[in-house]
C-alpha cells in the first residue's frame, strides 16, 4: 500500500530542525533547570524516529551515516572517562569541577565536568532507542 | 594509595565498553577478555589484603559523603565474594573460547559477560540499598540478553518467563525501597542500621519490610517457595552462561539476604531469623527432591544450585559466628564448585549428544580425565575431606548446633547424603557403566574444554586444603556480621 | 492527596495484574510497564508530596521538598524504560521465530522433560 505521504515529509522538514534545536537547548538547560541529556537524547531519538516515519530507511540512512551501537559505546565510554577524570585528580570517582570561561557572542558561560557527562548520557540514549526502533522496524 | 574497590568496578566496565566497538574482532576480545579478567583478579586480591591489612575500604562517589551520597563499601564479605567471582570468571571465560561459537562472540557476548560481571561486583560492594536495585539491574539486564543469546526456540521461550519474573521481583524491590524510605527515611545501609538499631520502641511494620525484602532477594537467590522459574532458565541458554549464572546469580541474593539480614534488619530476629531458617530448611528438602527426581542431567545440576541456597541461608539464619563462617566458605566453595560442575556437565552433554541420563554410558572409557574430575567435583560438593564443600559444611553444623536448631542440621545431613546419590548417580550411569557409543560416534570432543574444568577443580582442592590460610580473612568477615557497628562506625564516622 | 495517590497507585498494580495474567504477550508487556509505574507513583507518594518550594539553587525558602524520591524514581524509570524496551523486542523476536504471540502456544516437546 503506497500511503500519499507528502503531508508529512514536508512538515518533517521544518518540525525537524525546531525538535532537533529545542532538543539541544534542553540538553545545555540541565544543570541548573530541567532538561539534561537523558531528555534530551530521547528528544533527538524522537526527532529521528520521525524522519524515519516520513522517509524510509535507506534514505535515513544516507543522511545520517551513523552507526547507532557504535554511538552508543562511544556514549558510555565518555561517560566513564568522565568519571574516572576525577580519579586522575585525586578524588573519588564521578567527582566533577566547574568554572566560567568567557566565549566570544555569549559571553560568561559556565561550563562544568558534568556536561561531558551528560553528553556520553546523551549519545547512550539516541544510539540506545534509535537501535531498538531499527531493530523492530527495520525488517518489515 | 590507590582505592581499589572503584578499580573492580571500572575494569570489567571499560573492558566491557572497549569491546562494544569490536564486535567483529573475535581474537582481539578474547585477548582483551582474559587480560582485563587477569587484572581484575590481581585487583580484587590487593583489595583483599587491604582490607584485611587496613579495614574496610570505601569509596565516596562524587565525594558526596553519606549518608546523603551513593558509597561503595568494601569490608571482608564483600572482599571474598569479589574475589571469588574474578577467580571464576576465568575459567568461565576460556571454556567459552571453545564451546560458545564464533556467531554468538561476534553478537558483543564478552561485553554483555563483562557488562554482567559489572552489575554483580557492583551488588557485592555497594553501601547503598537503591544503588544495589541499581547494580541488580545491572546484572538482570545483562542476564537477560546472555539467556536468550543466540536465539534459539528454547531460549526465546525460557527467556521471556524469566524477564517477566524478574521485572516483578525488580517492581517488588523498588516498592520496599519505598516503604522503606518512608519509614526510616534513609537508604544508606549503615545508617539504616543505625536508625533501626537505635529505635526504642518495637517496629512491626519493619518486620513486614524486613520479609518483602526476603522475598525480592529470595526471588534473585531461588529460595523456597520463589524457585520454580530457576530449573528452566539456567539449562536452556549454552553451558558457560548457565555456568556462569549458576555460579554468580544465585550467590547476589544470597549475599543481599546475608548484608541485610546481618547490618539492618536485625531488629526481631526472633522472628525474622526463624522464618529464614525455615525456609532455609525447606529449599534444602524440596531442592533435593526435585535433583534426586530429575533424569536430566542438567536439571539434576541446577536443582543442587536451590540446595546450596538452603544451606548457605541457614547459616545466615543462625546468626552465631559458626554459621556465618560456614556460610561464607560455603558460598565461596559453591560458585567455585559449582561453576566447575556445569562445565563438567556442559562437557558430558556435548559428548554425550544427549542431556538424558538414560541415552548415555560408558563416557569415561575414552575420556578418563573428564570422568575422574567430575568424581573429584561431586565429592567436593558434598564436602568429603580433605576437599573444599568440608569445612563450611562442619562450620554449619556447629552453628546449627550452637542455637539449637537441631532438625534443620538433621535434615542437613540427609540433603547432603542425597546430593551424593543425585550425582554419583550420573558419575555411575553417565560415566561409568556401559558404552553406549564408540569413540568415533560421539557428538563432540572436548578439547579446550578440560583445562578451565581442572583450574576450577583445583581451586577447589586448594580452598579444602588451604582452609586455614583463609580462616583469618573469614574471621575478619565474621568480626562485621557480627557486630554491625564496625561496619556503620567505618562507612558513617570516619 | 496521599490517600489519591495511593488509591493510583493501587488501580496501576490491579490492572498490572490482570494484564499480565492474560496470554498476549503485548499485554503482558504493558502489564509489567503499569506495575513499574505504580511502584513509581508508590515511591513519591511514601516520601511525602509536596511539602515546600523545589530543591533548586538560588531559591530562597525555609522549607524544601525532598529532592531523592523523584531522583530515585527518575533512575527507576530509566531502567524501566530499557527494561520495556527489551521485553517489548524480545516478545517480537519470540513471535517472529515461534510465529505465536500467545503464551499457550510457546509450549514445546521441551518443557515437559
């Protein structure tokens, strides 16, 4: 059955980049607000999944040539490494630091350990639920 | 100084990690496997000795002291688990090289064993009661990809009943987490203790608390009457991960049992401990029933595991420094054992062809060495001295003894005599007896097989042996059991 | 608001039950998921509900509420979520390969040994 699908694809191509933008915004949000990378991540997963829903597989494919296992372990290998960060200083394991830098166009930023953290958490999750939804819907 | 306990975990964890990204390299992660299980075994060693030397280790995770952080805690129970599971991993390890097959090693089976190995260190050495759900997660989640690995009929089947108990049992203990908190309003062990220690008044609605934690633990450690999903699960995925369940799984709970029954719920003994003992008693019966029942030999195997809970739980039950050394060598010498049995048996079926006690004879006519091990592992299961099941056995008994819980040592007694005849019965009809098949008909060989068998068989002789060179480190254990303030003095006080 | 929630929290794990008592494995799925969530709603409920102003730097009250029953129930819907994730493709890889979705039919000559 050949659905007429323009509807959505066009629509994807605009919700997309808004899904995929708050996504990140909501990421960056977690340390002191709500947000942080597991929402995040599931944010991005579902901004794919819905690329996936208006396209088909091969086409996904080719725009994002990922693959979604090895983001995954790159994802709890940066969390880990993150972790043990602390060990090398001398604390214990998961101890994490902060400080302000000031970057060029948005001036004073706090930047912390725990991001780096967030960000393997965040790679775990996309590469987690996007590999489970290739794996159900991928051999139909 | 280097803290080793946060060392035992990340070991298996980066190994585990590393080889997520070589799943199709299957000499380079058995290379990685052995050297990280290597390290990890020289690690938990050094951990041993330290604690021994210098107290019980901990570890503040993100250096948020408790009781208001997650601390991993390492005194001497937790120590000796660890240390037995990196000394049985190894052998798990190489009997898989050769018996698990190319196909499943390159669908990331050593990550999902190291990732298992994790989740189960994670358990033996974490202070925290959410972070042990945590740790127990863990570990079920990388057990429930290991069982169905492979996906085969079998497996697919077990597998989904084996998830749906252990998602209820993992709702279970996040309920009595719950009750728990809004109870004593702590999850810190030590500080449970402390609170429950310090209450005034009796607390019935703990001793609820305290037998729905029996039950969730009782569920992961196959105690009466919560074992009936056990006998299927363990003997439908290939032998080294039932090996390796057998030998590490079961033993969680236990330890869970043993850690809470010892430091936080120790309020109405009385009763709690009474009901422990019961149950105790029964997994032992109905254990040995369904092993002497069974004419498959895998099930006779996995029916000795529930045995073995029984026992290792009385001596909990007892609470007198007896019981709970002979509990400790007993579970020491039960993953030991008990890994080598499952391999022994994992190497009879595959040269048998057949798992029925019935189809086969005579196996030992061309395989004298598999034969003969397997007579040593039985006797050192049922403990004949010099061999390792011995000391913990007569450790037991004069703590049963000590309490007065005579019927339960009697009924001891007759289990361990027909756990003898369960397995000497294979020995007699598997392995001796007549041929069935000649040596050109049979299913399978055994190389790369016998060699992880007899460094577990050895280990076992030398734990019989060498029971003595332990006797000071299982003391030290004890020490804790018994007086829980060293224990919440170390993680709290210091 | 307790006593609602508890009351929640029981309706989530009666009809955890029943669903998981059912033979379709799709229900049985969604059982385990409604009793995770129960013990979720148990968990805040237990700990108090809202009893002052958010744990959050940079407000100035007298009282906070308990921030570790929602970080407890935050990691225990993580794992709940993989943990459905899983059962959810391991119930479609059974359907897949014993062409039933139904938990009678997964008998096989295996069972009964």
């Amino acid at each position: 059955m050949k659905l007429n699908d323009i509807v959505i694809q066009t629509t994807t191509k605009f919700v997309l980049f808004i899904i995929l933008a708050f996504s990140i915004f909501i990421f960056f949000n977690g340390h002191h607000h709500p947000g942080g990378g597991f929402i995040g991540g599931l944010m991005t997963s579902a901004a794919i999944t819905l690329l996936l829903l208006a396209f088909d597989f091969e086409t996904v494919k080719r725009i994002l040539p990922i693959d979604f296992k090895i983001l995954t372990a790159s994802g709890m290998l940066i969390a880990t490494l993150t972790g043990m960060g602390g060990l090398v200083f001398g604390g214990p394991f998961l101890s994490h630091t902060f400080g302000y830098v000031h970057l060029p166009f948005f001036g004073e930023v706090e930047l912390a350990t725990a991001l780096l953290f967030d960000l393997g958490v965040y790679f775990v999750v996309v590469g987690s639920a996007l590999t489970i939804i290739e794996m159900i819907g991928g051999d139909q | 100084m280097t803290n080793y306990v946060i060392w035992t975990l990340l070991i298996p964890l980066l190994a585990g990690i590393i080889m997520l990204f070589i799943p199709q390299r299957v000499i380079l992660q058995r290379t990685i496997s052995i050297i990280a299980s290597i390290i990890l075994l020289i690690n938990t060693v050094l951990l041993v000795f330290q604690i021994q030397t210098e107290g019980i280790q901990k570890m503040e995770l993100g250096g948020w002291a408790p009781p208001f952080g997650i601390i991993l805690v390492g005194d001497m129970l937790s120590g000796l688990l660890v240390l037995t599971t990196a000394l049985v991993i190894i052998p798990i390890l190489i009997y898989s090289f050769s018996s698990i097959g190319v196909e499943r090693e390159k669908k990331y089976y050593y990550s999902i064993f190291f990732f298992l190995v994790t989740g189960v260190l994670g358990a033996f050495l974490t202070g925290d009661l959410f972070n042990m759900f945590v740790f127990f997660e863990v570990f079920l989640l990388s057990s429930y990809v290991l069982i169905v690995h492979g996906s085969t009929q079998k497996q697919l089947r077990e597998s989904f009943k084996y998830v749906l108990i252990n998602i209820l049992s993992s709702a279970l203990f996040v309920i009595g987490v719950a009750y728990l908190y809004a109870v004593i309003g702590t999850l810190n062990m030590a500080h449970l203790g402390e609170r429950i220690a310090s209450l005034t008044e009796p607390a019935p609605i703990l001793t609820v608390i305290a037998l729905m934690f029996l039950i969730i633990f009782g569920l992961k450690g196959a105690i009466f009457p919560l074992y009936f999903w056990l006998p299927a699960s363990y003997t439908a995925p290939p032998t080294a991960i039932g090996a390796l369940f057998g030998a590490l799984l079961t033993k969680v709970g236990i330890y869970a049992i043993f850690r809470t029954y010892s430091i936080i719920f120790v309020h109405d003994p009385a009763y709690t401990h009474t009901v422990l003992g019961v149950l105790a008693a029964l997994t032992m019966i109905f254990g040995v029933i369904g092993a002497v029942a069974h004419k498959d030999v895998t099930k006779i195997l996995v029916y000795n595991v529930i045995v073995a809970v029984g026992f290792v739980l009385f001596g909990v039950s007892t609470m007198t420094e007896a019981g709970y050394q002979g509990a400790i060598y007993y579970v020491i010498h039960d993953m030991i054992i008990k890994a080598a049995l499952f391999l022994l048996i994992g190497a009879l079926v595959t040269v048998g062809g057949t798992k029925y006690l019935k189809q086969m004879g005579g196996i030992i006519k061309y395989h004298p060495a598999l034969g003969w091990l397997f007579l040593v592992a039985v006797f050192a299961l049922v403990g004949i001295p010099p061999l390792s099941g011995f000391i913990g056995k007569v450790l037991l008994i004069q703590g049963g003894t000590t309490v007065g819980d005579y019927w339960i040592v009697f009924l001891m007694m007759v289990a361990s005599l027909l756990v003898l005849y369960s397995m000497i019965r294979i020995f007699l009809q598997g392995f001796y007896g007549k041929s069935v098949l000649s040596s050109k008909e049979e299913h399978g060989t055994t190389k790369g097989l016998l060699f992880p068998i007899s460094l577990l068989i050895a280990l076992s002789v030398l734990l019989g042996i060498g029971a003595e060179f332990l006797y000071p480190f299982v003391q030290t254990a004890t020490e804790v059991l018994l007086q829980p303030e060293l224990y919440i003095n170390a993680v709290l006080k210091e | 608001m307790e006593i609602l929630m508890s009351v929640i929290a029981g309706i989530l794990f009666m009809v955890g039950t029943y669903l998981i008592l059912s033979k379709n494995m799709i229900r049985i799925v969604l059982g385990t998921n409604f009793i995770s969530h129960g013990a979720h709603i148990l968990i805040l409920t237990m700990a108090g509900l809202k009893t002052g102003a958010p744990p959050l730097l940079g407000l100035e009250a007298t009282n906070y509420t308990d921030p570790l029953p929602q970080a407890l129930i935050l990691t225990a819907i993580v794992i709940s979520f993989g943990v459905t994730a899983f059962f959810l493709v391991l119930g479609y890889r059974t359907y897949k390969v014993t062409g039933t979705d139904n938990t009678d039919g997964l008998r096989g000559p295996d069972s009964y040994d």
